[in-house]
C-alpha cells in the first residue's frame, strides 16, 4: 500500500507539482523500518497523497501527454491479495479480502494510453493501450526518448491505485484484532 505514495509522487513529479510526500520505505532492511511502518502511518501516507494530487477536472493546465523519464512505478495488488488471504486464513477478514480481490482484478483490466511519434512532437503519433498494471510498467522500461503517456488516462488509473489502497487499509483496520492493532504499551501495532 505504501507503493500507491510512491506512484502519486511520481505523478506529481511528472506534473511538476512541487510536493514531497512522506512514504514509508519501500524496503523494510531492519528493525527500524520496521518500527516505524504502521497502520496509522500508510493511512496518514494515502491521505497526504490522495490531497497531494488534485482531481484532474480541477486541472485545466495539465499538459495532454506526459513525457516519460523514468519506468512508472505501481502497487502490486496481487502480492497484497496473497498476503490478505494468508492473514485472512489466522484470522477472518472478510471485507478486507473482497476490497483486495476487487483491486487485484482491477489491477488486470486498467488502461494506460502510450503515444509513440518518430521525430518531433508535431509529426504523426501512434498510440497503443497498455493493459493492466505489469503491462504499464513494463512498456515504460526502456522507452524510446520522447514516448509520452495520455494524462487523463495515466492520472485514472493513480487515482484508482490510491482509491483501492485506501479501501483495502479501512478495511483491513476495522476487521484486525484489537490485539493485533495495539501493542503491549497501548500505541498502534506494527505491521509484521
């Protein structure tokens, strides 16, 4: 969940908004990351993002085609369903397992609109879709210079991935345990 921060800051840095959002690390090496990955913290992480990033129909200057400099980063929502089912299978979460089956299916379908053009930006353009998350990213590795991305479609489908994020951490809050969200000194568990 802490990938969909990851994919609004590489939004914003695509749109130019000048925003710098505190996601929590990518990669847990140690105790210390650890300690500080919580609940409340993706929460309050998805909250600054989904603020950070304002609905493209308040944006009348957002450029039609974002240019793509490095490979677009998402959520994998398959591995979070396969850990879902695993907790799911010490302890029922009902809604929680539904809202990452809904992402994980959604994950497979989304759409993003690649523009292709030989030369400069005023000739003639190809465009091809790119469905489902994996495919999006692996169509923008290795891109040649100047292959863009259509901003509705690409600001969609971030959009989408804070929505199912959020939907899947609400729910995942309300169906744990009170003793697996609070530790022993009362504060909010840590995510194992």
């Amino acid at each position: 969940m802490q990938m969909a921060v990851v994919t609004t800051q590489q939004a914003c840095d695509m749109l130019g908004i000048n925003v710098s959002l505190d996601a929590p690390p990518q990669r847990l090496n140690g105790p210390a990351a650890l300690k500080n990955l919580t609940l409340r913290r993706l929460g309050t992480a998805l909250d600054g993002a989904s603020a950070a990033l304002p609905p493209f129909e308040q944006q009348p200057n957002y450029p039609g085609e974002l240019e793509i400099k490095t490979p677009l980063r998402f959520p994998s929502y398959s591995m979070v369903l396969r850990l879902i089912r695993q907790m799911d299978q010490v302890h029922p979460l009902p809604w929680t397992l539904t809202a990452a089956n809904a992402a994980a299916d959604w994950s497979e379908r989304c759409g993003v609109d690649y523009v292709y053009r030989a030369g400069d930006k005023s000739g003639p353009a190809l465009r091809d879709r790119a469905v489902g998350l994996i495919h999006i990213n692996q169509r923008s590795i290795g891109v040649m210079q100047g292959t863009t991305v259509k901003t509705r479609s690409y600001i969609e489908v971030v959009d989408t991935c804070l929505d199912n994020s959020r939907m899947i951490l609400t729910m995942l809050r309300d169906e744990l345990p009170p003793q697996l969200r609070l530790g022993a000194d009362g504060a909010e568990a840590h995510l194992p």
